[in-house]
C-alpha cells in the first residue's frame, strides 16, 4: 500500500513538472512572438531617406520616392550610377544623399511621379524617361 502511494506521489511531481516546463514554453514562445513583432515594427524599413531635409526640386523627388517605391524600382538610372554605385533602379539612388547631388536622379523621378499621377503606364515613363535621358538607349 504504502509503496503504491508513493509511486503516484512521484507522478503526481513529474505530471506537475511536466505543466510547469510546457508554460514556461509557452511564456517563452509568446514573449518570442511579441519581441519579433515589434522588432518588425520598429524597423519598419524607410525605404528611401525624409523629403522634409530637402528643398525645392530635390524634395519632389524624394517625395516621389517615399510614395511610389514601386515606380521608381521598375525605373533605371540614366546618371551612370548603375555603373558607378551599384544602382538596380532609380530607387537606390534615393535610399542615399546619392540623389540630392544629381539632377538626372532628380529630373527623372521627378517626371516620372508626374507622369504616374496622371495615369502614365509605367513602360511608357520607362520609355519617355530613356529618350529624355538615356544615352541614345
Ligand atoms: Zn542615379
């Protein structure tokens, strides 16, 4: 009797072992998802640098920018950039200060947002933008 006693007060522990271990999983994976959840907020990646540190044209473009990442991304960079700086599209060179010291940076993505604004299809800026920039492309 007593031997049989003993033996479920030992299962009784391990059952309760058992609970605390899963919550503590549990807490563990909770405060994981809440952690990676602001981590995702907090970097929230600003894709291109803040138009309100510039002026005058160099703002349009960087406002272009912030609003239409996905325009300029399908865009290329007429400035030589591409092969000088790495640049995939017209976007990189506004993730920088690369932008600001470029007027055909600037001249394109502020056609290009004008052209988008008032319904342009986007190959048709790729197209308008190479004949205005590109070197005979
Ligand atoms: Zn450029």
């Amino acid at each position: 009797m007593k031997k049989i006693k003993s033996k479920s007060g030992v299962t009784a522990i391990f059952a309760a072992i058992a609970v605390v271990g899963l919550l503590i999983v549990a807490a563990a994976g909770v405060r994981q998802i809440r952690a990676s959840t602001t981590t995702t907020a907090a970097a929230a990646p600003r894709l291109t640098l803040d138009p309100g540190q510039f002026t005058g044209e160099t703002r349009q473009a960087y406002t272009v920018a912030e609003k239409h990442p996905e325009l300029l991304a399908q865009l290329d960079c007429y400035c030589g950039c591409e092969q000088h700086e790495g640049h995939k599209n017209l976007l990189d060179c506004f993730r920088t200060m690369h932008g600001a010291g470029c007027d055909i940076c600037v001249g394109e993505a502020v056609t290009a947002g004008q052209m988008y604004d008032s319904g342009t299809p986007v190959d048709q800026i790729r197209t308008a933008l190479q004949t205005r920039y590109g070197h005979g492309g």
